[in-house]
DNA sequence: TGACGATGTATCGAGCCGATACATCGGAGC
DNA sequence: GCTCCGATGTATCGGCTCGATACATCGTCA
C-alpha cells in the first residue's frame, strides 16, 4: 500500500525522505495517518533493492538548499517503477477497500482508468455498507445489553458509515456518467474539469482471491 | 491500548479468546477495528505473565459446552488486574486521543468518572480540531495544486472532521451538566437513565507527558 | 457417512509505529 | 558575533499488530 503511495509521489517528481513525508501526510487525507520514519525509510530501501526507484545524491545545482556536507538523498522512480505502478493501479485485493488502501487509491484516481475507479468505488460501498449493516443489528438486538456510552458510540458509528455510503454513491453517479468529482455544496463558479481523464481501454478487472 | 479493552471486558465476565475477539469486535465500534488472534493470545499471554488475569480450564460444570478433549482456555481477571484496570482508565496520553485509543476509552466510560471523562473528550476534541485545521489549510491554500480527486478527499475528509467535534461539543456539554449520552434523535420515549455514574471523587489528573 | 461452517487455540513472518540519535541550516535574541 | 532553537534531514531499534496458516472439535444438513 506504502509502496503505490511511494511510487505515485514519485511519478509526479523526485522527492527526498522528509519531502515524500509530508506529501504523504496531506495528499492522502483523513484516511491514512502520516507515516513514520520508521516505516518510509526501510520501505525506501526495499523498493531500492526492487529497483523500482533509484538513489541519486542531490549534488545537481538545480536545487541549491543544500550547500555541502551531509547529503540529502533523492529519490526517483525508475522505468520499472512506472510500470510497477501502473499495475499496482488497477489491482484490487481486500487491502484496497479499508481506510488505508482506499485512501491511497483514491487518492490517484485521476491516474486511473475508469473501470478500476468504479470497481474500487463500489468495493469500498460494499464493505462500508457491511459494516453498516452489523451496527444495525446490534442497534437493533443487543440496544438493552450495552450501556448508554456504548450505544452513543454506535450510533456515531452508524452515522459515519450512512454518511459514506452517500458519498460513495455519489461518487459513483457520477463517475458512471462520465463526470469529474464536481464541487458538492460548492453551487457553481468552479469550472471543475482539467482533470477529467480520458476513457481510455477499460480493460475489466476482477479482484484477486 | 488492547490491555485495557481486555482488563476491561474480562471485569464484566470471565472468557476465552474467541468470545473475547467477538465482543472487542461488537463493542469497541468503528474506531477499533476488530482485533486478530495473532494480537489477542501473545496479549493475553503477556497479561497472564504480568500477573492481571488468569487462566483457568474450562472444566466448570456451570460452563457446559465443552463435552471433553481440547479443554478450551476461560480467562479471568485478578484482584491486581482490577486493580491495573482502574489506573489506566484514569492515566491519559496521546494514545488516548487517536481513534483506537478513544474508542476503547470511550466504551467504559459508564465506569469512568465524570473528570477524566471531561479531559478525554477534551482532549480528542483538540485532536479533530487540529486535523481539522490542517485539513481547511491545505484546502484554502493549496487547492489550486490538487486534483479534482484529491480536492474531493480532502473535503469529505474536513466533513468528517466538522461532524465528530459537533458530536464531541454535545457530549461535553451534557458531560458539564451531569447528564447521560441521551438519544440525540430518539426524540422521546426513551427512558435514557440507569447508567448514569455517581459524581464520584474527582481527583484531577493531568496527561503525562 | 461425510462435507461444511462455526467454534476454538496457537504461531510465524512481515509491516508498521514511536522513540531515539545524530547532523545541518536559517533566523531570533542577546 | 554568539548561542539557542525550531525546521529540515537521514537512519535504526524494539515492540506491537496483522494476515495467513495450521490444527482440532462440534452440530447440522444432506
């Protein structure tokens, strides 16, 4: 999962450890926590080994911040790297449908074919929407057996999860007629497109068991 | 974080791991997802050597479902257990404030008193505020930089963010004014009391650093 | 009888996190 | 000119957690 977020930040520029933190950080929103130190550099180091990215010491003048000694790696995506990332796109498991792993997909949609957006849309719904369902039942059932704190809790839970499937329905009218994700309460005056992907191939696509 | 959730349901009744597993699932609602048993049994086995819970054989008569053979493991909490229980639902860190932490924090807190109660929710409060923040920030200043994909994340994610601190607020205000979570859209018929905690003792506490 | 799914205990490899260490840089304040 | 400090930057370690896997028992339905 890091490892198509890496890849995808990558494809945009060639970025160092700390720079490719914090884009991680804001790019991929509320669903996926910024990511430690601890996990981005040994993960750096495998896709290295992969060769999916190479290591270039950033002695290029084009960016002078840094003036000597101690030098600040830059990473860069490779020829392979792309087409690693190009398959990691259209490729969906069950990682790709919880908040992590959705997160990052959606996070590149606008690098993705259509067929694989509205896959991974309705794939997210479904497990939502199982999520949903079992907070119904104990709302429903066991309401008498959990205390007024644990049933506040649920019912949160349950709003949360309403509130998605909505979103995600949208999202996926949307995307069926072709549509870029337009400004929902934004009324107008936001022309909204340049982003808007071509058709392209939709060469279909099952998840892999 | 899972100690206290265990200490915790092991206090309301004696269980294996699987029953266990189940009611982490059911109770501890959307911010914790459900638990694997690669992280139950080494947890329960550090518990065990700590000396909080104990195992017992399930040889009971008053527990019938085993008939023989594989004897199925029923843990219970100790006097030290309790006692441990009751520290670590008073002490705070950060933990306590990310969505595993509170959640789990937030489930017995029919068994909490009324400060730390006030300070948890404050304290998760400052925490979505600050996302929230971060989250209008990039929004406002780098929108122009973002994909229409990217740009439609980051807003459904400030929604979010908006909806749980007004959840919060509500909570905090019927905590100030001493009253349970009522139903806030279960207009009326709801009896919503019994569970309601005596004022108790509230000897003040401050996060440790 | 035998297949199946729910119940149940347990471990392993790999990923990920928080804490920590160390080093450089630009500026604020003295 | 000096020092402190926060932002920038690279890197590792121990420990927690997950998903996959293995194995065994039970009731049930065909």
């Amino acid at each position: 999962m890091l490892e198509l977020a890496i890849l995808g930040l990558l494809q945009e520029a060639p970025m160092h450890g700390y720079e490719l933190r914090k884009e991680l950080a804001t790019k991929l929103g509320t669903l996926r926590a910024a990511i430690s130190y601890g996990t981005l550099y040994p993960t750096l180091k495998r896709l290295k080994l992969a060769g999916w990215i190479s290591e270039a010491e950033a002695n290029s003048d084009i960016i002078p911040p840094l003036t000597s000694k101690r030098g600040r790696v830059v990473y860069k995506i490779t020829a392979d790297g792309k087409e690693r990332f190009a398959d990691l796109l259209t490729q969906t498991g069950p990682e790709t449908y919880d908040d992590a792993g959705f997160g990052v997909h959606f996070t590149f949609f606008s690098r993705t074919d259509q067929a694989t957006r509205l896959r991974i849309l309705e794939g997210r719904r479904r497990r939502i929407e199982e999520r949903r369902e079992g907070l119904r039942e104990i709302l429903a059932r066991a309401a008498d057996r959990l205390d007024a704190y644990t049933l506040e809790l649920q019912r949160h839970g349950l709003d949360a999860c309403e509130r998605e499937v909505r979103w995600l329905e949208e999202l996926i009218t949307n995307e069926r007629s072709g549509r870029t994700p337009a400004g929902r309460n934004r009324a107008a005056g936001t022309p909204a497109a340049e982003t808007a992907p071509p058709p392209e191939t939709p060469r279909p696509h099952q998840d892999r068991p």
